[in-house]
C-alpha cells in the first residue's frame, strides 16, 4: 500500500474536521500531497466518517488519476489536484461547508481581519471568488472552481494578488470554502480557526455593520508572531 | 405485526431527527408509506422518543384510519396522507419544529437556494405556502395543512409550479417544515440537510439582505450531480 | 421531613432546567406548592446543581418564612410565594436567565406569536413587565418584581389583561424570565419551550423586522389541540 | 517545586475555560498571583490543555521573569503581569478568545449594561479600549495592551474611571477580552459569565438597536447583592 503514513494523516484531518462540527455527513474532504512522489492521498467520495479506514483513502497523481484504491476519489478532487499543482508551497488541502465560512461565501463577501484571532492565521481578509460563469459551471466544473481559487490569488479584475501561503483559505462564492496548509493536520486546524474567524465577523459586522479591520501594523505583528522567522508563540 | 420492517424505519428516522437535534421534547414526527399495500405506519402521538419501539408505531390506510396499533397516531396523521395521495412518488414523510427552518416559516419567507448544499438537495428555493384562511383552520385543519402545501407545488396564485421530486420540502407558514424522501431514512435526512441550509441562509440575509441565488447553470449542475442519470458523486 | 414527594418534584425540575441548558452556574431556581397545606418548596440559593439533594431544598409558608430547612432558600423567595398568593390555579414557579428569553426581557420586548410552537403552550404573546421604578428597585425589590407581574396580567397601563393560565409565563423587564405551570415539571417543560419560542422569535425578527403574529384563529386551534377538552395531542 | 496550591488553581482555572467552551485549541490563558511572595504562576504558551499538569505551569516575578520553569509562558504574559502590578487587589487574571465578547471587541464596542445578570457580576458597562497605536504594537505590544487596559480603567481621554475591582474585565479593541478577580477560579467563573453576559447583549442589540442599560439603581442592587457588605446571595 502506498503512502502509509500520508493516509494515516489525511484521515485523521477528516475525523478533526468531524470532531470540530465542522462537517454534517459526508460534506467535506481533506487530501494530503506527496511532493517528492507526485501524488496525492483523498478521501473516497460519500463514504461515512465512522468507518472509513486509511486503506480507503485514494491515491491519485496531480492530475486526479487513481494510482491506488477501489473507491471513487472526492468528487472535488479535481479542485485539489489544480490547487497543488498552482500552490507549490501546499502539503495538504481541506474542504468543507462549515456554517459561518459557508455563509460568507453565499454572500459573496471576504471575511474582513476583524481582530487578532484572524491574524494569527490568515495575514489579511480571507477572500471570496467571482461566481462561476454558465460555461465554466457547464464545462470542467471542478476544475474550474480550482482556476476561480488561483485566479483570485493571482490578483484577476485589478484586486490586489494575495501570497497562498500567507492567506491559506479561500471562499468559494456561492459554495464553501478551500483550506491549506502545510500538511493534512494544518490544513484542517487552519479549517477550523477559519470557521471560528468567520463565526466572530459575522458576529461583528451583525453588531456594527461599519466595523473597521484591524491596522496593518497589528496584522503583521500577529501574522509574524506565529508564523515569522522570530515566533514567539508556543514552545518551538 | 404488520410491515415490520417499515416500522423501523420509520422509528430509525423519528431517532435521526433526535440525534441531530432537530426535535425538542416530542415536536416532530415520521411516517412511511407501503405503496402496494397502501398502508402507512407513522409515529404515536406524545411519546417520548427514548421508550419507542417498532410496535408502538401506529398503521394506518392512506385515509388516516387506524389499520393496527392501540396508541393514537401522530396528531398530524391528515398531513402525512394527503401528502402520500398527492405526490405519489414519495416513500416517507417527516415533520418537525427545526429551529432555522421554522424560523423562515415564522416570517413567510421560503428558503433562497444561496449556495451549493442547498442546490445539492432541493432544484430551487424551499418554498412557504399561504397562510391559512381561518375557515381551513376552523376546520379540517390538518388535512388543510397538507392542501396548502400541495396548492404550493400546484402553483396555486400564478406561481410557478414545483416538482415535489425536486424540492422535497416546504414551509407551512406559521407553522413549520414537512419534508419527504424517497424512504424514511432520505426524508429525515432531507430535514436534517434542510435545517442546515436554513441556519446558512438565516446567516446569509442577516449578512447581506440583498444577497443574490446561485444561477440556474450552478442549481442545474449541483442537482444533477446528486440525483440525474449522470451522478458523480458516492460510490453508487 | 415534610414534602417529600413535592421536594423530588421541585429538584428534578431543577435538574431539567441544567440538562436542557437554560442555567449557567446556579442562575435559576424552581418551586412548587402544596396547597393544601399552604406550604412552598425551593431550591436554595447559590448551591450548585449537581449535588443538590431532596433534602436541601426550603419549605416556607406562602409569605416565604421559613417552616423547614438549614439553608437559606434562593433569593428570589419572594417574587415565588407572590405568585403562589395572586395566581391561585399555579403549582410551580420557575426563574431562569435563559439566554433568548433573557434577550427579549432586556430589550423590554414581549415574544409575539409567530407560530404555532408557541400557540401550543401560549395563548397569546409572552408579556415583559414595565420596568421597575427605583422606589421599588430600592424598597422591598424582590417583591416589587412579583407586584410587577401581576400588575401586567391584571392589565396595568390600559393593556389588556391577560389569563395567567393561558399564558404561562412573563418576562421582568432588563432581568428574565418567570414561568409557571400546574406542577413543577410542567412549569419546567414550559420554561424549556419558552426559550425554544424566543429563540424562534428572535431569528424571525432578525429575518424579517414586519414579520405578523399568526391569526387568532390559529392561536386558539393550538392552545385548544393541546389545552382544550377536545385535545387531540397525545395519548391522554 | 515553588506554589504548588496556586500552580493546581490556576491548572483548574485553565480548564474550566475549556469545559465552558470559551477556548478553541490553546486560545487562552489564566494566571495567579502570590502577592506575598511577589510571584506569578501562568500556563506555558501552546501546550494542549489535556496534557497539561501543574508543574507545566512557569513561575514568573512581577516583571515576567521566569523564577521556575522549563517551558516558555503565555505569550501574554507581559499583559497579565502589568495588570498584577497596576490593579493591586486582584489575584488572577484570565484571557480568551471567547466568541461574543471577542465580537464585541473587535466592533469596538463596551458590553452595555442590558440586565441584572450583567448587574450581578459587573457594575457598570464592560469597556473597551481604544486601539493600539502603530507605535505601541510595533513596541513593546504585549506590554502595551496592558497599558491599553489600565489607561481605560485610569479615566483616559476624558472617559470616566472605573474601578477595576467592581469591573472585573475589559475588552481589548481588536482584540479579546481579560478577566479578572480575586483568585483564580473567581477569575475564570467572571470570564464565563462575561461571555454570557456578551452574548445576551449582543442578541439584546440586534432584537433592539436602541436597547436602554438598567437603572442605577438596578445596577447597584443587584452588585450590592451579591457582592456588598449585606449580600443576600448565596449560603455565605
């Protein structure tokens, strides 16, 4: 069996992503990349949480071809596919419908940098794609929404370019959000703090709906105190 | 005993809707249909969730009448049958008190299709029927529940009219959701993906009022995916 | 030990109010009453919950002094045995600072009937007190919040009055909830389904700032169903 | 090992935050002081709250030096001292991320005084501070949020003072809140109830933009009452 230890990893991001309610049935999946080998371990599509084992997992190349496995592959694994092979810097990628992330994205609104919690993980506003054009929902629809992703970071209709590896999530307008990181345990904990983030903007913009993002100064500060080359947070 | 196998279903459905939490005390209540036989089982009135056995559950015709069962059955028995002599493609019934649903038919507003797990599940907004007249309460008032819901799907007051099978749900206004399912396990899972996507849609007005539906190319693609002859996704 | 029976009642009362999350900490109380007797059972003030036994709770006389018991009882003593004086068909009195119903109460808003969960144990809007004058506030206030109650059943301020077996419960302007019911675990569930009715409420308004009470018609099917000496809820 | 009762308070303290739901993953932290002794005890910087044991805690002076310990501190422990320092009759102090009071933050907004189970535990609105300057964060950050707190509690720009003692919290803008009292489970008891305190305002704000604070004279009765010379509270 390939990649024993990936798959071991990527089902446990799909249990965290349980655990943390951030997935009602089957509604969300994690992938981990090997970058060495090209290829890619997912979750089987629909399959129930509390019995998928790491033998389940399904081993694909970067261009959503089974390599290994019996089960059909998520059926947005071509989304994580394109994500891996445009963000070098990614191990892993997470989906899911969590409530509040998901409400953002049905407004087709970016989640403002409200506070410190949102800095701590995602180094400005978490933005939203363009909707999805007829032809493009109509054509390789998976594949698309991936292109939407890289198309907002890439910086399309004139709005700034964003680092992937400095904002790791994305909404999907009119869907859900795509989450990174690292590897398959970051991505899904940047999935959960994504949901939390999400749940306390919208919280601040139902309290005040002028409510202003935090200072650039302060988004820096906290982006660099877990992440920068001088992190002060925890014991590492 | 007759239809034993219905019977837990149809409990397993009536615990489901426990489970995840979509049922206060007793408010809600699922029922089955046995086509061939033209025989409904459906849940007691009043019991508690926590004592229920296939055998407490209440047989009726398709009229309501009690076919086998010494408990009384759900007090929303008129509903459920209408429903089945109505749309004669669906397998099973479910009512509850959900919290987010019955908030939109507290405020007569259906459900706009705002994102993709609601497109995954119902082919446009969940809609809300009319109030009703104080004649159809004053008198066969549950069995006038069941009427409006059908006048809803029908068109009834030049709307469009609705495929029971593609949007397996509606809001009785003032009142709360029924949902239906092809068995009982896909209707309470319908109600409990309804619940969801209502808590989401809440957010999404209470975010942006002027928040727009995802496009028809987008409902198309998503309901196809689940349900048309081509679906991707699961393992089936 | 006098009450035994009536001290189990108003403890499992309590006990319902933890396990179906209306109190934090110890911030809720439940009584009961024995008419015959002219005597009141209440849980004492500030223990905590989950060691609180038959025998801790206090039996005063309707005027709440004390006839048995080594703690001091809760706080509110007086708005309770106030209750048990004006509203003489009640048999148990419940206080929570449950959260939406709290809301409600200090934004000194009545919760309007917008549906039928609540027309089934409310036979019209659940009413908020004026607010207390500082004469009362500084003088006797724990009854003063009683007197208030009452005042607003009784149709102070050219409102109209309202029958406090009908409508179970009232809401103390910028304080909570008081709630009532024919024994303890009736005024418990009724304390239990007011906050499911607010929280309803609340999401109603916050949809729909113009959303309408539903018809009296509706409100009087519901009380009746369930209330009524035709009802047809259960298994009565 | 230096103040092993205060290093299992404060452990305690810690972990009370978590079974309240006020922390997600390590986003939070509580500390203890030892005023005869001049000494701090804190939970060390991003260690899982399941493994954690009391002699995990650091032992720091007044200033944040480390006197025991291996693991590094809270990141915030800077803030925690300053407030030792400042606030001269607390003995521990508690900082989250917890949701509401975390929204109101990041608004910008003090938690009005909406009712008496704010009245309870704070005699007055929770404030909050003015942003930091880009100076001050780019400074000594950690430090300067503590100054933020003290100078809103000192009366700055033309603000009333307040006493911290009867005050026991202050939202940080942008930010989250710190908790105070008199030891460490006080601390943490005011945290929790300061997060339900915030959500109930927040539902009170969005039921009623023009929601009124209590009277004076409520404020004061209901703090009087549990925490003057005649408190009626409780057993003490």
């Amino acid at each position: 069996m390939l990649l024993k230890r990936l798959r071991e990893e990527v089902l446990e991001a799909n249990l965290e992503l349980v655990r943390k309610g951030l997935v009602l049935y089957t509604f969300g999946n994690a992938s981990g990349v090997d970058r060495e080998q090209g290829l890619v371990v997912i979750k089987p599509s629909g399959v129930d949480y509390d019995v998928l084992k790491p033998e389940d997992m399904v081993v694909t190349d970067l261009d959503g071809k089974i390599v290994e496995g019996t089960l059909r592959p998520s059926s947005d694994v071509d989304t994580h596919t394109l994500l891996y092979r445009e963000f070098k810097g990614i191990g892993a990628v997470v989906h899911t419908h969590s409530e509040f992330a998901t409400s953002f994205a049905q407004a087709g609104m970016s989640i403002p940098a409200f506070g410190t919690t949102h800095a701590d993980y995602f180094h400005g506003p978490v933005p939203v794609t363009a909707p999805l054009s007829d032809a493009a929902i109509e054509g390789r629809y998976v594949h698309e929404t991936g292109l939407a992703i890289v198309a907002r970071f890439d910086g399309a209709n004139s709005e700034p370019a964003i680092d992937p590896m400095a904002v790791p999530a994305c909404l999907v307008a009119g869907h859900a959000p795509f989450v990174w990181g690292k590897n398959a345990a970051d991505a899904a904990h940047n999935a959960v703090v994504l949901e939390a983030v999400a749940k306390m903007a919208y919280r601040t913009l139902t309290l005040k709906a002028s409510a202003v993002e935090v200072s650039q100064a302060l988004l820096d500060r906290h982006y660099q105190r877990k992440h920068g080359a001088k992190a002060t947070y925890g014991q590492g």
